[in-house]
C-alpha cells in the first residue's frame, strides 16, 4: 500500500487525495501536477505490516494506489 504524506509538514493523516490536495494547497501554496506525479513526489510505499493498526490508511489503502500500479 502507499501512504500520502504532505511533503513539507509530513502530515499523512488526510481522508482522501483531495484533502491531502487541499491541505499542500492551502497551506504551503503546493501545486502538483499529475496523479503520477504526486505519487511520485509524496507517495511513500509501505509495507502492511509497518502501517500501525490505528493508521487512517488502513480504512482506505485502494484510494490511495494508482491504477498503474495494481
Ligand atoms: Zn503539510
């Protein structure tokens, strides 16, 4: 699975891509380019077994994983 962490703050706790977008928008003026890109830039890949039980990614791993890379 792929975490999205915020690149300036490492805020990684976002509901969705569109809040993590929000949040890089808002608050430090980032603007990103493609999804591929994003993921690039911010996407961590992770291993299930590292990803704390109470970890909000867990509720939404699918959302957070590019197509291509399924
Ligand atoms: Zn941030």
């Amino acid at each position: 699975m792929t975490v999205l962490a915020c690149p300036v703050c490492h805020r990684d706790d976002f509901a969705n891509q569109q809040g993590f977008l929000n949040h890089c928008r808002l608050s430090h003026n980032l603007e990103f380019g493609p999804y591929e890109q994003i993921m690039l830039q911010c996407g961590t890949p992770v291993d299930e077994s590292e990803v704390p039980l109470d970890n909000p990614a867990r509720s939404r791993p699918m959302g957070m994983i590019p197509a291509a890379a399924r």
